[in-house]
C-alpha cells in the first residue's frame, strides 16, 4: 500500500509537510499544530476545526502567501520534526515485544468515533473504537483498524418548535473527509469485489491516517455498482435486516479480503462486536485456499488467532438473520467452502439441527474465536449467563468469557486546563508508558490548585454553552435578542449535573423526572441552586426514546426553571467533549445490567468531575464511597416500575442530602475540601484505571501475544490433529460412562477413585476431574486425577484416582470427563461434558 504523500491539490513545495500533517487524525487529540492552521485560516478554523478542510478550501493566493511566509515555515518544520520524533520515540509496545511481535492486529469495527470531521460513528461503540486506535498510537501497538465509510453515517439532531425530534443525513463528501484512496504500488486505486446473489459488489478502499495507526475504509459507492448497491454502505444502523447482512458481508468478508489484497500479515483479528464475524469465515476461506486444507481444518487453524468482544448485554442486542436471507446470501459461498449450507448455518445457530432457528452472529463469532471478552467484571458475569446455552451443562462460571473492562483515550477527553495540570504534575509523556508512577503526583497537587481548576472547566463549559443555545434558539426562530435572553440562563459559580446519552429506554434519561416539582424545587433552590445539562438522541425508529426526549423538552418549557437547564442538540463528539470537561457531576441511571460498560463517564474523570450512576457497567467495579456515588442495590429487579420509583427517589435523597450540601458545604477561604477531597480520590483512583492505555495493555498481555502464538503454533499439522481429535470427542462421547466411583476419608482429605469407560477413544485426549461448586466463603474446586491402570475387563476403561480437601461434605464433589488436549481451548472449541451425577 502507498503510504507516502497524499497531495489534495496542487500545493507549493515548500507547503507539502501541511499535507501529511492535515491528513493526521492526530490532530484531533494533539493541539500542538493548532496555530499553524489558525495562521491559515482563522475563520474556517474557528468555524471547523477541520485542518482537512481548511487545506482543501483555502486559496491559491493565500497559500502562495504562505510559501514567502518565514515563521509560518518554520513553525511547520518545527510540527513536523515534532511529529516524525514523537513517532520515533519508543514507546510501551515497542519496548516490551518490539523484536519479538511481528504483522498487525486487525480490528474490526462497524464504527468508529475518531473526530467529527469524520462521522462515521454513532455512540459508545464507534467512540471506544477511535480512542482504541489513538491508544495503538500512543503506545505503539501495531494494529490495523477495519471500517465502513458512510456516505451518510447516522442522523444529525435538531429539534423543532414542540421539542419533537427532527432528523437529518448529511451527505460526507469524502473529498472533505480526512481520507484518501487507498492505492496499490502501481498507483492503482485499490478495489475488493464480494459477491451477492447474482452479481459482484465492487467496494473502494480508503485509508485515514491516526497518528502512526492506520484506518482502512470500504464503501460501495462505485458506478461499477447498481444504482441499489451503491447504497449499501450509505447510513449506519439504518434499514431493514438484507441491508445489514450486506453491509456485515461488506465490513468482515470485504475487509478481511483487503487485508489479504494488500499483504498485511494478521495473525490475530479482532473483532470489536458481532458485525464483523464473517471474517471468521473469510479467513478460513483463505486459508483453504492456501493450503487445499478443508473448511474445518482450515477454521480450526485460524480460529486460534481470532477474539471476540462482545458488548451487548442481553440476548435480543444480538445481530440475527433469518435463515432464508442468510442462505440465499451464502449458497454459493458455502459451495466454495465446500460444505453443506446446514453446516454453515450450524455456526450461527444454538441448535444444530433446528431449521427455524435465526443465524446468530454472536453466535459465530464465538465458534470461530480462540478468546471471548466482556467490556466491565459485571458485563463479563453477563454474557457467560447469555451465552451458557452454547455450553450446555457447562458451570456459568467456566462459560469461557472473560473480561477487559474499557477505559477511554484521556489525551482526548481532557481540556487544555486538565492538560496543563496534568503535564505539570506528571509530565507530558504520561500516557506512553505504564501508569505506575502518576498516583503518587498527583496526590501532590493542592486542594486550591484543584478548586481553581474544576472552577474555570465549569466557566468555560457555560461559555460553549450559550453560544450553542443562541444558535440553537435562532434557528428555531427566535430574534437575536429572545434568542440572547434564553442563553443567558446558566451561572458560572453553580453547581453543574450533567449527562448526554442515547435517549433508549433502559438508559432511563427519566430517572430524574419521576417527580418533576421535587426536581424543579431543587433545580429553583435560592441558597443552593442546581443547574442540569442534557443531550442525546433517540434512534429514528425508537418511538420509546423519542417519548422520553419530549417528556424532558415539556419540562425544560416550564417558566418556574427560569433557565436552570439546557439541552444541547445533535450530541457529538464535540458536545460530549464539553459537556466532560465541564459538569461537576456526571449522572448515569441506567437500568442494570443494560449497561455493558458506559464510557462516558469516564471521561470525566480526568476533569475533575465526579460520577453518580447506578451500580452497573464500569462503575459496578470502581464506585467505591470516597470516588463518588453509586445508586442501586447491585442487584436485578423483576418490579420494573416499582423499581424505578424506589431508585428515583434514592436519587433525589442522594442529591438533596448529600451531593449538593457538600458542593456548597465551604471552608474560610471558600474551598469546599470534601468536595475537593473526593475530586482528587476520583481522579487519582479512577483515571489511569479507567484510561484506554491500562484497557490496551490488557487486550495485549491476555489476548494479543497469546493468541498470536497460539496461531504461529497452529500449523496445518496441529490443525489436522485437532480436527481428527475433535472427530474421536465426537464420535466417541454419547456412549462414555462411568463405573464405581469410591472415595475414603484420608487424613485432611478424601480419596477417590473413579472409573470410567473410554468407547475406544484413546485415553490422552480426555481429563478426569473432581469437582465442587462453590458453596458461601468456598471458591469452587477443579482437581485433575490421575489415569491408573486399565480395568481388567476391558483395554479402554481405566481407574483414574486422586484426593481433594475435606473441607466441605465428600457429596460437594463430583466427578466429570473432559476433552483434554495440549493446544485447544476447552471448552471453548470443544464443549463436551460428562457428568457423573
Ligand atoms: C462517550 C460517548 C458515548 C458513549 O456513552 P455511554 O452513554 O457511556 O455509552 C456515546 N456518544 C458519544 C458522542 C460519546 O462521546
């Protein structure tokens, strides 16, 4: 692939380094540039913050301007020997697996939330995605990112005059975006072809640059598609089930085959969520078609290089395909893969064998993955209880998905100010290496310096936000002067709740509404005011959330608020970026455990701002009382409504009596020193825990090097043993028992021994195992036994014996027959299971 310079237009020599600087996402996290395009051209800058577009737009004149321009050209060299040294330096990743670590990680992502200057995003998952990227820059992880390029993305927000929700999609010109065509080495544009039933989908390549990471784009807006197919990659998260199967078959098929196209050696691929799944197959594909090797060996051998994130909480958030659509999109796939479309659809189904069942990408996913991951402890607690059926009579607690909570890109997220603090207290290479060392630093920094600081993100948040309400206010109509007097609403010196999230129903945006005079009388305080910002959108087809969206609009019409509150339209990146750096406290009430793991709130973290939110997600793992507050019971509740009040009303308590007395609660010199003092555990306990770097580091020491080992050792050789050993588990299994199991008390343990015969299946590919539940303070038990001597009777039945601790009754343990083998993850790939009672 070429990866030299990109020239958007006949730029003058000396100004060619604007280019790759222009085309670097890095500047969406990396300000340092900042007043080279403010030089180029302020209002577009202002407007924009798109060195893109300000490059694409400005004039010829201005820039010839530039080119005799010596500070400007200096200032240029300067960014650019910034750039190329801070590329240079060594960083985390290199310096712990530089020489041993080689290819890419490829991960796969329906969205991803990088800037708004490239919206090809809708919410949490896409904006995980963009900080994932930016973190395998900063640390040097050798990943490659996989997408779609949207020519519409999903909608944009307004609100009309009721507060009804009006929709838009703009068009992404992607001459505008910060993307380029992805060329081949003889500078053709580079073009993947998949097929669909009756004909060939041509797919463009595009490549955004984020920082030394690279994003690889496809879209299928080619005239060398149907007027129909060159919609396919149009919206996200738009139309009907085909739509979303085409475009599944677009991200995993379609990317895995441009990896493949370009040469990019991957030995493991990532798959951010089920919609990339088919990869799994493309990748087997490949590989069959490397080595003649068959579907199954062939998946077998890829297998071990793949992992699986899944983010949805609940079976029904699952990708499903009706079993018709999917066949009539994969007959003659699976012709090429030559096995029967049953087999196929076998992948993506709980039940073999039940013809209605849906093909579950889910489902997929994990049959074609060597490691399973959650994204909070709960959510990891969660999805072994969703996905037990798929290792049936398995323990939930062996159910073979872990976790790695998430965590978000805090150069990023933090203002210019938390910035500066930051930089002072811990230096500016903070987020490259481990985090050891911060703490310590930061509990260095004065309860003043912190006031001051929370003081002045709160000032300028309000600053945003009157600006955006008098533009939000004028296009629905308002005069100049009605539109100033309805921003001048909110004080700097109040204390400022916020949240902005997806107007869905389990995300309760209502919580707070539940008694709307409680809330305006606390809202209307005199002594101790209280001011809310809001926004969020509500899917287009999502009649629920669009319900609640207008509930609050009723509210926030009330006189009696006289301007306690703002709702910002159209969240973004952008708001969602202000919003963090800005509120005192962040509340998220969703309903648990819908919340897989929610990042937003971490984002403030890093501002200074304090969480209150309900027991679920990340914050089920990192409330403890001194980092801030935490509604709930940590359970589940049947009583929905019922439910709902008893929590509101924990709400109201916990902001009536605790969260705002201690805002106002101040000393002499008018600091609040409890306040400060559960800011600064906030930031100190939480930060660097809940930073995308610790979330990085994890996905590289638990799943990256391993799995990518694994793959290097699963050659065609293993590959083939495992399938012959998978084909003897099955063959053998139904018609395996039991014989005498006896055990003896022995001193501090039990003894036992345990019979069991084998079918003809040769001993090493089975364990024997003692077994106990956990039971209240016990952990449970797992205790291999040895193979004796094979029974007399019989060559395959042999007496397996072994002790374990006496310190529950001997009827706790139970014995039980596993596959056993040396290079398989069980039950993972093989999930079989006997029981001796
Ligand atoms: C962080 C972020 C999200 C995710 O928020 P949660 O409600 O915590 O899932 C969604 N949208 C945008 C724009 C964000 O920045």
């Amino acid at each position: 692939m070429q990866m030299g310079h990109y020239l958007p237009r006949g730029l003058p020599e000396a100004l060619h380094g604007l280019a790759s600087l222009a085309l670097d996402l890095r500047w969406s996290w990396n300000h340092g540039a900042d007043d080279l395009w403010q030089a180029v051209d302020p209002d577009l800058w202002r407007a924009t913050a798109n060195p893109w577009l300000i490059l694409e737009s400005v004039s010829d004149r201005r820039l010839d301007e530039l080119t005799h321009d010596q500070t400007f050209l200096q200032a240029l060299q300067r960014q650019l020997a910034a750039r190329e040294e801070h590329f240079q330096a060594e960083a985390w990743f290199t310096s712990r697996y530089g020489a041993t670590f080689s290819g890419q990680i490829a991960y796969f992502s329906m969205e991803f939330g990088l800037s708004e200057s490239l919206p090809i995003y809708s919410g949490g998952l896409g904006v995980l995605a963009g900080d994932y990227l930016k973190t395998a820059c900063d640390l040097d992880v050798p990943l490659v990112g996989i997408g779609l390029l949207y020519q519409q993305g999903y909608f944009r927000q307004a609100l009309d005059a009721q507060g009804g929700q009006i929709e838009f999609y703009p068009y992404n010109d992607p001459t505008m975006l910060p993307v380029v065509p992805l060329r081949g080495d003889d500078g053709e544009w580079v073009h993947v072809r998949i097929e669909l039933p009756g004909r060939t989908l041509s797919l463009r390549s595009w490549r955004a640059q984020v920082g030394r990471r690279t994003l690889l784009l496809l879209d299928s807006n080619t005239l060398l598609n149907g007027p129909g197919d060159r919609g396919i990659t149009s919206e996200l998260y738009g139309g009907g089930p085909e739509l979303r199967l085409q475009q599944e078959m677009v991200l995993g098929i379609g990317g895995w085959r441009l990896l493949e196209q370009l040469g990019i050696d991957c030995p493991v691929c990532h798959l951010n969520e089920g919609h990339a799944a088919l990869a799994i197959l493309e990748r087997a594909r490949h590989f069959m078609r490397c080595t003649g090797e068959s579907f199954r060996v062939a998946l077998c051998a890829t297998r071990a290089g793949n992992l699986f994130t899944t983010h949805t909480p609940v079976v029904a958030g699952f990708d499903r395909f009706p079993p018709r659509l999917f066949a009539r999109y994969f007959q003659d796939y699976a012709a090429e893969l030559g096995v029967p479309m049953e087999e196929l659809l076998a992948l993506g189904r709980c039940h073999a064998g039940d013809a209605g069942e849906a093909f579950n990408m889910a489902y997929l996913a994990v049959r074609g993955a060597a490691a399973v991951n959650g994204v909070s402890r709960l959510h990891g607690e969660v999805s072994r209880g969703i996905l037990q059926s798929l290792f049936p009579r398995w323990p939930r607690h062996e159910v073979p998905v872990g976790h790695v909570s998430n965590g978000v890109h805090m150069p990023s997220w933090d203002s210019a100010a938390a910035d500066a603090l930051w930089t002072r207290a811990c230096g500016k290479a903070r987020w490259r290496g481990t985090l050891q060392k911060l703490e310590a630093a930061l509990r260095q920094i004065e309860d003043e310096a912190l006031w001051r600081f929370r003081m002045e993100g709160r000032q300028r948040l309000i600053v945003f936000l009157k600006e955006r309400l008098v533009r939000q206010l004028r296009v629905r109509g308002a005069s100049g002067e009605q539109a100033g007097e309805g921003a001048e609403v909110l004080e700097p010196d109040v204390l400022t709740l916020g949240f902005a999230r997806r107007f869905a129903e389990y995300k309760r945006t209502n919580l707070l509404l539940q008694d709307p005079e409680r809330l305006l009388r606390l809202l209307g305080h005199r002594d101790r005011p209280v001011q809310l910002v809001i926004a969020g959108k509500a899917h287009p087809q999502d009649r629920e959330g669009k319900r609640l969206l207008r509930q609050w609009q009723d509210f926030f019409g009330r006189p009696e608020l006289r301007g306690r509150v703002a709702f910002v339209e159209d969240y973004d990146l952008v708001v969602a970026g202000q919003l963090v750096q800005g509120v005192d406290v962040w509340i998220n009430t969703p309903r648990r455990p819908w919340e897989a793991s929610g990042t937003s709130g971490m984002k403030v973290l890093v501002n200074g701002g304090i969480n209150l939110s309900e027991l679920d997600g990340w914050w089920a793992e990192a409330y403890t009382p001194e980092v801030g507050w935490a509604l709930g019971d940590s359970r589940e509740h049947n009583d929905v409504a019922g439910w709902d009040r008893a929590e509101a009303e924990q709400l109201y308590q916990l902001l009536e009596q605790e969260v705002i007395p201690c805002f106002y609660r101040r000393d002499e010199s008018g600091v609040p020193r409890e306040w400060v003092g559960r800011m600064r555990e906030s930031m100190v306990q939480l930060t660097m825990q809940y930073s995308s770097n610790r979330m990085l580091r994890e996905y590289v020491e638990m799943h990256y090097i391993p799995l990518a080992e694994a793959y290097r050792r699963r050659t065609v050789k293993v590959a083939n043993e495992l399938h012959q050993w998978y084909g003897q588990l099955q063959q053998h299994w139904a018609r395996m028992h039991f014989g005498n199991v006896v055990s003896n008390r022995t001193g501090s343990g039990y003894y036992f021994e345990v019979q069991v015969y084998l079918d003809d299946m040769p001993p090493q590919a089975v364990a024997v195992e003692l077994y106990a539940d956990s039971a209240p303070g016990r952990q449970p038990v797992k205790q291999a036994l040895q193979r004796g001597e094979p029974l007399a009777v019989t060559a395959t039945a042999y007496i397996y014996r072994g002790s374990v601790p006496a310190d529950r009754p001997v009827e706790a343990y139970t014995a039980r027959v596993v596959p056993l083998h040396a290079e398989a993850w069980v039950p993972l790939e093989a999930n079989f299971i006997l029981w001796h009672r």
